[in-house]
C-alpha cells in the first residue's frame, strides 16, 4: 500500500508533536513546520499528499499559505485540511473558498483528525485504500507485481515498474526529471537527469500497446505526467 506524505503546519508545538505522534502511528510519513513560508519551500520542493494546514500560524497566514498554494502549479490539487480555533460559518465558508478541503475546529480529537484525513485521501488518491493501483485502463496490483492495461499483461523491468508505480499514485500531476530522480531512484542517485527519459521511452514502448493512446504525456520544459487525455 502507498504511503501518504503529510506536511503539517503548526506553530503550537504540543499540539504538533502529539499530531506527528498519532499520524506516524498510522504509517503516514510526517513534515512538520511552525512557519508558513517555509511550508511553501517545503511544498515547492517536494509536493505532498496532504497538507494539515493551522490558520493562526504566526507571520504568513494558513489563509494566505491556502491561497499560495492553489496557485503553485505543484500544489494546486494536493489536498488540504485547515486547523483553527475559528468556529463561526463566516470562517469555514472563508476558508473553503479560498481552496481549503475540509476544516476541523479545535479542540479536536487526533484520531478524529487521523480518519478525515484517510477520508479525504481516500477519494483523491484511491489507492491508498487497497492493494492496487488503477488509471484509465492501467492496472498495477501491488501483491503479485503485475501490471495490465485493458486486461492485457504488460512485462516490465523494475525501474520501469517504480516509475509506473509513482505516476499511478499521482496520476495528472507532472514530474520534472529531478523530481523523479528524488522520487523513484532516491535523492542520494548519481544518475543523471537525461537517464530518465531513457525509462521512460522504456516505459513507453511497454506501456502502450497498439491501438491504445501514449498514456504519459511529455511537458514541454516541464517533464511527464500520466494522463489519458494528453499525448505523449
């Protein structure tokens, strides 16, 4: 199963310590800040899965790193839960509409906040609920390490199949090749960024069969995305 990332930001430090606590407990994987732009540095360089977002943090406001968010091309579909002390409905319509996902009012109780966010993962990001991964007609089970696409079995390599496996989890969003170095090689990797477009012709080549459209579409200047409504 895909393990979500979470940046969590939160300038009351009990509070943070005791939200990383419940949410590492649960096998997410936990970056924590107290301050917004940092957050936005953090997002920037390695978009998450979803962000736990305080709106009382000092300096930039959670409202502000919301409205930021939504706008960096990385981070505008990644999901968002904002914290606040601010109950009344002006707030919560206030915060919806800047982009906000859901609103929890504290107090809260964590494993409450743990299962909202399971929830609003689960629907983004459907494969953090089973043990496959699905897009369009591709189909990766995780257990048995097979990979289908329209029910015909695609034979890939291992680098090829790390590399499916991380645009299935995020299907749409689009990669540079330095984030996809990070991300399926490991940021230690001395492999050089061109290595991988040679994956991905690779990945190509297995992936789209004939009289099936080219699934990763290429970004001019940008790098790749998984989407069945671009070409490659």
């Amino acid at each position: 199963m895909a393990r979500a990332r979470v940046l969590l930001v939160e300038d009351d430090a009990a509070l943070a310590e005791l939200l990383v606590w419940h949410f590492s407990r649960e096998e997410y994987e936990v970056e924590h800040t107290a301050d917004g732009e940092e957050a936005l540095l953090l997002a920037r360089e390695s978009p998450p899965d979803l962000v736990l977002l305080d709106w009382m943090i000092e300096g930039l406001s959670g409202i502000e790193v919301c409205r930021r968010l939504r706008r960096m091309p990385d981070t505008a579909n990644v999901p968002i839960i904002m914290l606040t002390a601010r109950g009344e409905e002006e707030d919560r319509i206030r915060g919806l509409e800047t982009g906000a996902d859901d609103y929890v009012t504290k107090p809260f109780s964590p494993r409450e906040l743990v299962a909202r966010a399971g929830a609003v993962l689960r629907r983004v990001r459907p494969a953090l609920a089973g043990e496959k991964l699905t897009y369009s007609d591709i189909e990766m089970d995780m257990v048995s390490h097979k990979v289908r696409r329209d029910g015909t079995p695609v034979a890939l390599g291992p680098t090829e199949f790390r590399l499916l496996k991380h645009f299935l989890e995020h299907p749409g969003r689009v990669f540079s090749r330095e984030r996809l170095l990070d991300s399926v090689w490991g940021r230690d990797s001395d492999i050089e960024p061109r290595t991988v477009d040679v994956h991905i012709r690779r990945l190509r080549k297995a992936i789209n069969l004939e009289g099936h459209p080219d699934i990763i579409r290429t970004v001019r200047s940008a790098g790749y995305a998984l989407d069945s409504e671009g070409a490659g």
